[in-house]
C-alpha cells in the first residue's frame, strides 16, 4: 500500500478512478482488460516467468461462494474446524464456531 501508484501502473493517465460510493453495478462501467497493473512485480518475474504470463491480461478471482462449501468440501471444512487442535484455533475462539450441520 505504501508504493507509490507511478511503480504499480505504466498508464497513470488512463488508470480508472472507481466510484465505490455510486449506485448500481460497476463491473460494466468500470472493468477494462489491462496488462498495466502489478508493474513491479511484472518487472521482477521476467527474470523468472515466460512472457505470455508476465505480459498476460488481469484476470479477477471471486471470493468464497456457497459453491465452494458443498459435498466434499465441506466434509474437509468441517473436518478442519471441528478438530480441536486445528491451527486455526491460535487465531480464533473454538468456543465461538458454531457446531451446526
């Protein structure tokens, strides 16, 4: 958060200011396919990562979904939270997750 965006974005002058305070969907107004963005990373990882992935377009990633907690799934999340010594419990209070099914 700290770097300067000049270091983030080549295209400063056509980098999209978003109105999270406007109504509706943003998605179609807003979303532009660009290569710009995470320059330095871009710059760093030449070194090591083919061009077709350094030089690659932005792709989104949606967060967690009821999609991803169901069958399997959710058998291993519940197998993970419900065992008491689960590394997660450094983090949170056992006592406050809810043992429903």
């Amino acid at each position: 958060m700290k770097i300067p965006v000049r270091f983030k974005l080549k295209n400063l002058e056509e980098a999209v200011r978003l109105n999270e305070n406007e109504p509706g969907l943003k998605t179609l107004k807003y979303f532009h396919k660009t290569r710009d963005g995470k320059l330095i990373l871009r710059k760093v990882m030449k070194r090591y990562i083919p061009p077709e992935i350094t030089e690659a377009e932005k792709q989104g990633f949606s967060a967690p979904d009821a999609s991803w907690f169901k069958g399997d799934s959710i058998d291993y999340v519940r197998r993970t939270l419900y065992n008491s010594n689960a590394q997660i419990y450094h983090f949170l209070d056992r006592h406050s997750v809810p043992k429903t099914r």
